[in-house]
C-alpha cells in the first residue's frame, strides 16, 4: 500500500479498493485466508485498511519511531 521502496512511506488511500477487491475474492473462494496488508499503516490508516478487508496489519515505522518506552504507547494507538 506504498510506492516500493523503503520504510516511512506514505500509505496510498488509492490501494483500499484493491483489498476490498481482494478480501471478496477471498470470500467468493470461500477458504479461511488472512488478508495482511504491509505499508504506510498507522493509528490513523489502520482503520481505513481494517474497513476494506485487512485482518493482518504491518506497522514498522508506526511502532518503531521514537525511543524503546513508545513502543507499547504505539501498539496500542493501532489498536485503538
């Protein structure tokens, strides 16, 4: 859900109907597949992408910013 590259990136809302479109194939198939979406998630993304049909979210620049105290502070505002 970013342009490829490196971490940091800026999630691209233009990618929410492709795991929209994912997530009914997935359902369409009828098989238990986790749909994990990597790229631009944070606190404020994550549901966007929950919304669309993610049930697996990466968040490494979401969490790992800042110092080791954060870390928790950060899992929990993606969890919010």
């Amino acid at each position: 859900t970013v342009n490829p590259g490196f971490g940091g990136q800026s999630f691209l809302p233009s990618q929410l109907p492709k795991i929209d479109a994912i997530r009914r194939r997935i359902a369409a198939i009828g098989r238990s597949i986790m749909l994990e979406v990597d790229g631009g998630v944070n606190p404020t993304t994550a549901r966007d992408v929950i919304a669309a049909g993610a049930d697996v979210l990466v968040a490494g620049s979401a969490v790992f910013t800042g110092n080791a105290a954060d870390y928790a502070k950060n899992i929990q505002a993606l969890r919010a």
